[in-house]
C-alpha cells in the first residue's frame, strides 16, 4: 500500500514536471508578446490550450496563435453592455447571481425566448457575456457552467445551425477549458433532430460536458443537484429558487462590470468618457452601433 501510494505521487510529479516542461515549450514557441496579447497570455491560458489540445504543443501553438489573431481583430474585452443590452432585453442568456458548488460562475441560457434576428449581434452579445462570466470567476477558478432552459422553445424559435455553429466555435476555439459542464435540461423533441446535427461541430473534450436532464431520469437529475444547491436551480430547471430576470438590474450590475472590465484590460477613461456621454448607471442603456469606439 505504502509503495502505490509513492508511485502514485512520483507519477503525478513526472506529469506536473512535464507539464510545466511543455508551457516553457509553448511560450517559446509562441514568442514575445505585447499590449493586451501579453496579457492573456498567462501560464494557465497556456495551460488551457495544451490541455484542450492533449498537450500536444504544435496543436496548442496553432489553437493559440488563433485566438490571438481573432481577439486582436475582434476584441471580445471591448465590448460593454450597451452595444448589446438589446439582445439581453427577453434574458436569453444572463448570468445567474449564484455559482455552482465549486464556485463556478453560471450562465443560464434561454433559446425559446429568442428576441433578435442577426446571428452576428447574438454572437456579440455571447462573447460578452462569457467575457463577463471569466470577468466574475473567483480566485482560484478557471471555468464556468452553462444551464440550458428549453422553456418556450418550439419550432418557430428553434435557433439556426449556424447560430449553433457559431457558439460552438467561439466557444471551443476561442475559450477552450473554460466550459465545465452544460446542462441541456428537458429538451423538447422538437430538439433532437437540431441536435444530431449539433453534436458533429462538437469536439471529443467538449462533448463529454453536455449533460442532458430529464425530470424522470432520477441518474440525470441526481448529477445536475451534484453541481448545484436545489435552493439556487431555478423551478424551471428542477430546483425551488423562483426565475425572475429583470432586465434593469441586471443592466445595472453590467455596467458596473464594464467598469470592472475596463480597469483590468487598461481602458478607464475611455469607458468614463462613455459612460457619462450615452447613459447614466440608473437607466437601462441604448444599444449602439458595434463599430462605435469601445464603451
């Protein structure tokens, strides 16, 4: 018992040493950063990559240098609340004012209460609100639950593939190992079909973290209150908490966030310039035209 046990802690040793061995690797391979890039590019984003690239570093070097280019074109942390609070008006996606048990941050996610047309804004409105999700993480965690309510979903709101696309590729791509789990909970039949096509875009790592839940599956159940308090589920999602997105306080905590956002990416003035130019913190803001300067 006691040699297992040795070898079982030497193991993990080699493997957190080989570990580190292939970061050193990656940032090399990567080379000199700067400006924001440099930022966020630390040892767990590099961390992130390896591990949704099997540690493989040519993999990870690409996947990188990927979201590298996309977020300098882009620029995911530029985009504040009132570029996109439209699309937040129905509470399609929010992020939920508790974590799960181990104190990851929680999108819900409402698909039947689709309010918009343009898939390009309703990919706008998603990164920011993953943004904000990461934004939110406390110390310590690197990713975030997705819950997925299928209330009022029906045939006439069904989202298109490419919309699904879309989300999946940003995502995977552009935010690899920072989904835990998501819970597809009582989906419609209407949904199966949408799915059997979903499911392809998705890669082998993040197809494992979709869980599907149904009321009368006691085992499906049972995991979904293994991550989360039945205080804090939502009634429509199994659990005793009432669901209630009001789209004035969450716009509030928002922008109060894009303060938050701003001081750490290094855009203060520009926000406050903004903020005091297009709305108040006590009103819901106007939407503006995405390519208007930043916040």
């Amino acid at each position: 018992m006691f040699r297992w046990r040795n070898n079982t802690n030497h193991d993990q040793e080699n493997d957190s040493l080989q570990h580190e061995s292939k970061i050193n690797e990656l940032k090399a391979t990567i080379g000199p950063l700067s400006g924001r890039s440099l930022q966020y590019c630390t040892d767990a984003c590099f961390r992130r990559y390896l591990d949704a690239r099997n540690w493989n570093v040519d993999k990870a070097k690409k996947m990188l240098e990927e979201t590298i280019k996309w977020r300098s074109a882009y620029k995911p942390e530029e985009i504040c609340w009132h570029e996109v609070a439209v699309e937040g008006e129905t509470g399609k996606i929010y992020r939920a004012n508790f974590h799960d048990r181990q104190g990851r941050t929680v999108l819900i996610l409402r698909p039947g209460m689709q309010n918009t047309k343009s898939i390009d804004n309703q990919m706008r409105h998603l990164t920011y609100l993953i943004e904000n999700a990461v934004l939110n993480l406390p110390d310590g965690q690197e990713q975030m639950a997705w819950l997925i309510d299928f209330t009022g979903l029906s045939i006439n709101n069904t989202p298109p593939i490419k919309s699904a696309r879309d989300t999946v590729n940003i995502l995977q791509n552009h935010y690899p190992e920072r989904l835990a789990v998501a819970f597809l909970y009582n989906p419609p039949r209407i949904f199966e079909a949408f799915w059997k096509i979903v499911k392809y875009f998705l890669d082998a790592k993040t197809f494992q973290k979709v869980k599907f839940v149904y009321p009368k599956d006691n085992d499906s159940v049972d995991l979904m209150r293994s991550y989360f308090d039945d205080e804090n589920l939502p009634t429509e999602l199994g659990g005793r908490a009432t669901l209630k997105y009001d789209h004035e306080e969450f716009s509030r905590s928002m922008i109060e966030d894009d303060e938050k956002a701003a001081s750490f990416w290094g855009f203060d003035k520009k926000l406050q310039q903004a903020v005091n130019g297009h709305h108040g913190a006590d009103g819901v803001p106007k939407p503006i035209d995405s390519a208007s300067p930043v916040c």
